[in-house]
C-alpha cells in the first residue's frame, strides 16, 4: 500500500476532512451558554413569587339587591412584598370610576380584603367590617353618583415598585334594578 491515502472496506479513499472555523465553533459556543442562561433564568422566574397573589371578586353584585352580602363588591388580594398601594375600580375603556384606597399600607402575604358599593369617587373615609371568623375588610366610602351598569376591573398600582400598575385577572359586573 502506498502513502497516498488509506483505503476503506469498500477500497474507496476518505477525503480529508476541513478544519473547523473558528467563527461558527465560537458562535455555537455562545448559543450552547445563551440556552443553558435562558433555562437558568426561566427556572429562576417560576419560583418567583408575583406582586399581586389570590386574587379575588364577586363576579357580579347589585347595590339594589334585597340581599346585604350582594350589595356590594368584594375584592382582596396578598402582595409578596410589603407595599403603599392605591386600588381603584376602572371600566372597560381604562377610565378610574372609584378610587377606594391612595397610598394605603398593606402588609406582606395578608389578604387584603375590600368592598365597593357601586358609587364613583374618591373615598375620604373607611369602615372596618369585621366577619365572625375575625377577618376584616375596608368599606371605602364612596358618595358619589353610582356608577353605570356594566363590566369593570379592578387596579392595583404598588408605589414602592415604581407605580406599577397590576390589573385583576378577572372583571366583574355590576347590575342595576
């Protein structure tokens, strides 16, 4: 046999094989660090508690109503940090219809319960309500003109985070008559 090339089982001769770019072997360096970066982030990001947790509202409530649990809107939520927080009630054009609570403490993974009655405005004032089992909720006092018939949100914005704003997962309806 000679030097020339070395002959495989079938007797045909292998090519040579080229040497590796150094461009495309950094490049799929970086991708392989950029995807195991990705999964660790991602990883990081479901074990992350989100601002605005259990939430919860009455699905539909009518001020008019002859039962005094329906009469009014129930919402509540826990922050998973300690937070100044301003709840308002908006409709479905974005537009803040009541104001129930500007700049109000709340504390880390208490639920925070509030109750609306169906009246736009800026609340001056609060009742606390006190349920049998011990948990309490605000009655913002909001006296003015009762607001349409309609779908609305709730928003929450967490002034220790910037003014962010966290809207409700879910809207409710309020029904006249």
């Amino acid at each position: 046999m000679t030097g020339a090339g070395v002959a495989g089982a079938s007797g045909a001769r292998s090519a040579p094989r080229p040497a590796a770019d150094p461009l495309a072997s950094a490049v799929f360096a970086a991708l392989v660090i950029a995807c195991f970066a990705a999964f660790f982030v991602t990883q990081r990001l479901k074990h992350t508690p989100t601002a605005l947790q259990r939430f919860e509202r009455t699905p539909t409530f009518s001020p008019a109503s002859p039962s005094p649990e329906a009469r009014q809107e129930k919402i509540s939520f826990k922050l998973s940090h300690a937070e100044a927080v301003t709840v308002t009630v908006i409709d479905t054009k974005g537009n803040t219809v009541a104001t129930l609570v500007n700049d109000y403490p709340v504390a880390r993974y208490k639920q925070f319960s509030l109750r609306w009655n169906g009246r736009r405005g800026t609340a001056r004032s609060y009742t606390v309500l006190t349920s049998a089992s011990g948990h309490q909720s605000l009655l913002p006092a909001t006296r003015g003109a009762p607001a349409p018939a309609g779908e609305y949100r709730v928003r929450v914005v967490l002034h220790g985070q910037g003014e962010r704003e966290v809207l409700s997962p879910w809207s409710f309806t309020l029904e006249r008559g």
